[in-house]
C-alpha cells in the first residue's frame, strides 16, 4: 500500500471475509460465559474490599502519625 489507496476497496468483500473469520472462532458456551462472568464479578468484590481494608489501615496509620506531630 502506497497510502493512496484505500483500506477497503470492496465493502462486500470485506463483509465475506469478516463472516468467513468469524466462522472460525471458537464461541464459548453459556455456561462458560456465566462461569467466567461470576469469577470475574467475585474477584472484583474481593479486590474492593481489599482495597477497602488497605485505605482504611493507610487512613488511620496516616491519622495517627498527624496527631503525634501536634
């Protein structure tokens, strides 16, 4: 490509390829999906708590070395 063409120069052609692709893909079932989707959403609750717990530790170590300093 010299940069003058164009990217698509047939849409109906592109169309065919991107069906034909997406034949070849290996689609996960509905209960992989719903697996995967719980672990996801229960690592996210996890990590927020974590992050949760870690802030509220930092707050107070932070709070308490403030009020030595008075």
């Amino acid at each position: 490509m010299n940069g003058d063409e164009p990217v698509v120069k047939n849409p109906f052609h592109f169309i065919e390829e991107v069906r034909q692709e997406t034949s070849k893909v290996t689609w996960p079932t509905w209960k992989e999906v719903w697996i995967t989707t719980t672990m996801v959403l229960i690592m996210v609750a996890l990590t927020s708590v974590f992050f949760l717990l870690t802030d509220m530790v930092i707050s107070n170590v932070v709070r308490f070395v403030l009020k030595l300093g008075q």
